[in-house]
C-alpha cells in the first residue's frame, strides 16, 4: 500500500452479516467495498436529479448545506433497501445515537471534494444509487498534512500529497456500497452527468484503534476547547474570528458533544507540541492560498 504498489480495497459481492461487519471492519476500522448492493433499489429509478432536489427541499427535516442535504431522521425510505447490518449498527447501543445523520449528495460531472476527513470520529456507510465517484482513501496511519488545526489537507499537487502514503484509489459503481472508517482521509470526484450518493453517519461511543490521525484530532478538539473555553478575553476571540473565517464546507463541525471514550489521554506536553507543529503549517498555507480561493470559489457555487 506504499506509493506504486497500490493496493485494492477489500471488496465482496454481498453484504457482511452484522458480527463480520464489527469484526472485520467497524472494530478495526478498515474500508470496505460490496459491489452492487443496491441494483435493484426503486431509488434507481426513482430519483431524478432535479426532482430528488425538489423532494429534498419540501421535506421539513432536511436540510441543504450546499454540498449535500442532510437530514437527522429517516427520510426516503421507502425508496431504499437498508442492508440488515446497517440496520444494526444504527441501532445498536454501540454508537452515539445524536450522531446519525442521513445525508445526500446530488453532484454534476468533475463536482470534486478535497481530501478530508470527517470530524467527530463518523463512520461513513456510502451507497452510490446513480453515476459513479471516484474515490481516493488514505490511512489516518500516514495522515495528510493539514491546514492548522483543521481537518482538511493541504491544497496541493495529489502525487506529491500521496508519496509515501496509504491509499486505496477507486471507482464506486452505481449500486456499490462504501464503509469509510473514522479519520480516513478522502477525496471523491463525480464522473458521470447525474451522480447521485446517499450517506449514514455514525460515531462510536468507544474505540481502540488508535492510528495516527487519531492522536491529532484528539489533541486538535482538546487545544480548540481550551481556545474556545480560555480565561483570556484576547485568545477567545482570536479563537472565534479564526472559526468564523473558516469555510462552512458542508456543515463539518468543529464541536465534539461526547468526545469518543478511547485509551488515548494526551498529556499536555503533547498537547504544546501539537500546537507548534500545526502552527508549522503556516508557511504551506500560505503558499497554497491561491487553491483554496478558487476552491472557496468552485464551493460556493454548488
Ligand atoms: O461524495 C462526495 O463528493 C464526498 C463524500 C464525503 O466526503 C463523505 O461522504 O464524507
Ligand atoms: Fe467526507
């Protein structure tokens, strides 16, 4: 899985029961492709670009952020076919129950998402109903380098960002169903005219897979809250116009309601080290400040 030697993603051709899906994957947190779980959806046929956007915006729980629509409740369901350990997981006492959210994203062809991954440690359970994405997942084991104290990655040249790193590169197929573990990093391209992808989020409430990735969210979420929290009227408000600068990008929260349980407890040595090393990224964000303009600017258009 190191730089040429690309590895594929483990992929199977139906769907895992619920106890080989924790085993193999949830607990562990590693990717998994099912090819064609959802061929014979009605939603297939069902949603139209222009008439599922229409559906979505009448629905009084849903709400559009731009990038996809978003919704804390079931919505659609009649259109789709939950796979049984899915069903599980989302009720299952294992995950945070405020942290599921259904979410749709309707995107035109070469609609792109930078590499990121998604805060409050969520799982993501994707199903691609129309179209095809492609997809590129890197390991929060050889994480990518971030703007200061964020979740995104540099806007940088993607071989020169991938040198080195673990990654699977793939295409998720009409029908296909993706698992995207917590802290992988991801970025996604949509190659057909009509792309359509539906998500389930879920956050564990406890995890032992401390990888990398982990260990900088952890420590990133506890500088952020002593910011946020601090007895210092100045770095408070350094704190709040920093987050008000900062792009909306599809809602990605910054706040951690119940941080995940897990065996990691930065000291706080490791937390003044993290603080010097994200700041280490300032001359690189600088540098790539003429990407994320015209990323902002591609962003605000969808
Ligand atoms: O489908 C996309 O363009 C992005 C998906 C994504 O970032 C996610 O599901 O977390
Ligand atoms: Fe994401």
């Amino acid at each position: 899985m190191i730089g040429d030697a690309e590895p594929s993603i483990p992929t199977v051709t139906a769907a895992p029961g619920y106890a080989e899906f924790l085993k193999f994957y949830c607990d562990k947190e590693q990717p998994l492709l099912v090819k064609g779980l959802a061929k014979s959806w009605p939603a297939r046929k069902k949603w139209v670009f222009k008439r599922l956007r229409a559906e979505l915006h009448s629905l009084p729980n849903v709400r559009d952020r731009g990038v996809f629509f978003v919704s804390r409740s079931p919505v659609l369901e009649q259109d789709i076919e939950m796979p049984d350990f899915l069903k599980e997981v989302l009720s299952s006492d294992r995950i945070m129950e405020d942290s599921v959210a259904w979410r749709f994203w309707v995107n035109s062809r070469n609609n792109r998402t930078e590499f990121h991954y998604d805060t409050n440690a969520e799982n993501v359970i994707t199903v691609q109903v129309k179209g095809r994405k492609e997809w590129v997942l890197v390991s929060p084991e050889t994480p990518l380098p971030c703007y200061p104290f964020t979740n995104f990655s540099l806007l940088k040249d993607e071989d020169k960002l991938l040198k080195k790193k673990r990654f699977y590169k793939f295409d998720l197929e009409e029908g296909d169903l993706l698992y995207l573990p917590p802290l992988w990093y991801h970025r996604v391209i949509a190659k057909e005219d009509e792309n359509i992808n539906i998500n389930w989020t879920f956050t564990k409430r406890e995890t032992s897979v401390i990888t990398k990735e982990f260990k900088r969210d952890v420590e990133r979420c506890g500088l952020l809250h002593s910011f946020k929290t601090s007895n210092s009227a100045l770095v408070r408000r350094c704190y709040e116009t920093a987050i008000r600068a900062l792009p909306n990008v599809g809602g990605i929260g910054w706040g951690l309601k119940s941080f995940i349980l897990s065996p990691y407890r930065p000291s706080r040595g490791a937390l003044v080290r993290r603080f010097f090393k994200e700041l280490l990224q300032i001359p690189n964000t600088l540098l790539t400040l003429p990407n994320v303009r015209s990323t902002l600017k591609k962003v605000d258009k969808t």
